[in-house]
C-alpha cells in the first residue's frame, strides 16, 4: 500500500462517491425546484457508474490510502439495490470505515438491510423540528416525524447515527435551539454545517451564513458546553460537549473557520468525474478511463498523480468577490 501526498503534503484518506443526482427532495438552498423542476436533465443510467466501477476505483483508492469512504448524492437511497454496493465494498482489505449521508426519508425502511450489507454509519440531514418550516425547506410533502422515526430505525438496527442541520439566516434559525434539546436528550450527535457557496443555484452570500460564533453564542444562554480536542488528524467537525451529559455538538465551519489544511478528501461524482475540492470547477473523466479498458496499475498512477498535483484551499482564500466569480459545481452532483 502506498500512501501518496498532494503539493501541500496533504495525504488522502477519505473518499466521497455520489451513487445517484437525484433526489427525492428539492431543499430550497440545494436543488431549488426553479432549476431542477420536470425538464431538468438528470444523467442518464449508462451514464452513472455501475457498481462494478464504483468497486474498482474504491479498491484503487484505498491501495493510494483512503481508509473511510462515505456514499452520498443526490440522495443516495435512491440508488436501486444500494446495500449491493456496500456489501461489494465491505470486502475491500483494509477499507475501515464505510458511511452514508441521507435525507432520511427512506432509511426507515432500509435501516436494517443497509446494516446487514456493512453500512456501520449514518449521517441524517434534518434542518428543523418544525413541520411547517421543515417542508418550506425541502420544497416537499415529508414532514419531520418521518425522519426522527427513521433515525429511531436506524438506532435500533445498530448504525451509528449522527444528524446535520444546515444553519441559513431567515431560514431555520429559530430551530437551533429546538433542535439541540431534542438530540441532546436523544444522546445523538447534532452537527451544525454554516450555509456554504456549493454550486451556482442558491443564491449564497455572506450575509446568509450564520457561524459557529454565532450559533455557540445562541447555545451557550441556554448549556454549558466546552470544546473537546479533536480525536484525529483532519477531522472535520468542531466538537463541543454538554458539560452536564454524555451528549455533543459539532460545527461545520467551512466559511468561519476553513479547513483545507487538513483536507485529505477526493470526491467522486455520480458520473465518474473526480473532483478534489467540494468548490471545484472542473472535474477528471474517470469513467472514460474506466471504460476504456485502461489496467488497473495505470489507473492508479493517473489518480496518484492527479492528487500529488493538488493544491486546492478554496475556502482558505474565499472573499465574496472570489465566491461570486468562480463558477462552482452543484452539490447535488458532486455529492454532499
Ligand atoms: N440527500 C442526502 C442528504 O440530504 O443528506 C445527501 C446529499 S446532500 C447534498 C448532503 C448534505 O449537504 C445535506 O446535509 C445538505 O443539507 C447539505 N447541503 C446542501 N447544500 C448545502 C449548502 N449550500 N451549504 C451547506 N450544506 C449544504
């Protein structure tokens, strides 16, 4: 196994695979329905890469060092006979971490089969408690008490579950509180993710993006909670416990307090691009090469070389000028 490094000594250890660009909600700050109403053009099936090529590049990265791969998309329950998939990575020698992120509307009902296939964890998307303001959101029919109940699913069938609010100014503010009572006396995990500049739809600017100062500021009047040290290298999430229980927050911070230093995640888009940046503008063709009957061995120095080349710390240097002009991919695509 070898462990490469990119041009600012940044190895590779996490990938993220979009399995699907669809999605089964139209979230107003991810997939405004204006843009992807009836006639938006989704890719194609023998566009998406089947789960043979998932498979082989997932076996490539992990020879280059990724040793946690998360499934995302679009949403990736979606994605007919998933736990197919993680079954085929499960088996991959020395992948240590399988994940998957979801709206959660369908892992009631998946919960227990994901499980059984390898799946040890879940990220579930939930920005308010509030039935109300929680379909305003997803632009949907689903209400909240179908998402807690497929958490409370995915508890009992063993996942590891962790829930992530993205935080908007006009939006959900109200819901930062609510929401930190109920997960802290759930003892799950509640992640607060600042609205970011992900694609060229949503209208993102400074002055929508409530912090983490901003939201510690909202909790602290309410819990005492203190910072816990970070248990590795590159982990992602500021973590904060209640000082009064075995409950935790955590922040992401890719606007307040960037992280591209630490960044040691390749992404992998539904249609087989490879991106080494969430703000990327351009992608690398891999499923071209996969299709084209290229070795294994000359895939993997492609890809070695394509991450010793990086040098990406967009947040690092992003200004609203800088967000503004560059043209970005949308994060229903490139996968969240
Ligand atoms: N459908 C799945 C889900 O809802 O979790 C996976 C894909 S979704 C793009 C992944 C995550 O990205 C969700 O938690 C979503 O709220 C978040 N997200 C989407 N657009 C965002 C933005 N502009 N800023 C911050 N988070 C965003």
């Amino acid at each position: 196994m070898s462990y490469i490094t990119d041009k600012l000594g940044r190895p590779l250890r996490d990938l993220r695979i979009s399995v699907i660009d669809r999605c089964n909600f139209r979230c107003t700050y991810c997939m405004p329905r204006e843009i992807f109403g009836r006639d938006f053009a989704f890719l194609p099936k023998d566009q998406l890469l089947s789960f043979e090529e998932i498979e082989r590049l997932a076996v490539i990265f992990v020879g280059l060092g990724v040793k946690k791969i998360r499934l995302t998309g679009g949403e990736p329950l979606l994605r007919r006979d998933i736990s197919t998939l993680i079954e085929k990575l499960t088996a991959i020698d020395g992948l240590e971490d399988i994940a998957l992120t979801t709206n959660g509307m369908m892992l009631g009902n998946m919960a227990k089969k994901l499980k059984d296939a390898g799946l040890k964890r879940v990220n579930v998307s939930l920005d308010a408690l509030d039935d109300t303001v929680f379909k305003t959101i997803n632009d949907s029919n689903t209400g909240p008490a179908r998402i807690l109940n497929s958490i409370d699913k995915a508890k009992e069938a063993g996942l590891g579950v962790k829930v992530n609010m993205v935080v908007k100014k006009g939006m959900n503010v109200q819901e930062i509180i609510p929401m930190a009572a109920y997960f802290k006396e759930k003892g799950i995990p509640l992640r607060f993710i600042e609205f970011m500049d992900v694609g060229q739809t949503n209208g993102w600017n400074y002055q929508k993006v409530i912090t983490k100062g901003e939201i510690l500021q909202l909790l602290n009047q309410h819990y005492r909670l203190e910072p816990i040290d970070p248990s590795y290298r590159g982990e992602v999430a500021r973590r904060h416990r209640y000082a009064d229980e075995n409950a935790e927050i955590g922040f992401i911070t890719s606007v307040s307090e960037s992280f591209c230093a630490s960044c040691t995640r390749a992404r992998i888009a539904a249609d087989g691009m490879l991106y080494t940046c969430l703000f990327a503008s351009e992608g690398f063709d891999l499923r071209q090469l996969l299709r084209s009957g290229m070795s294994e061995e000359a895939l993997k120095s492609t890809i070695e070389a394509k991450w010793n080349n990086r040098t990406d710390r967009y947040s690092d240097e992003r200004t609203e000028a800088s967000a503004a002009k560059k043209k970005k991919i949308e994060m229903s695509y490139i996968g969240g």
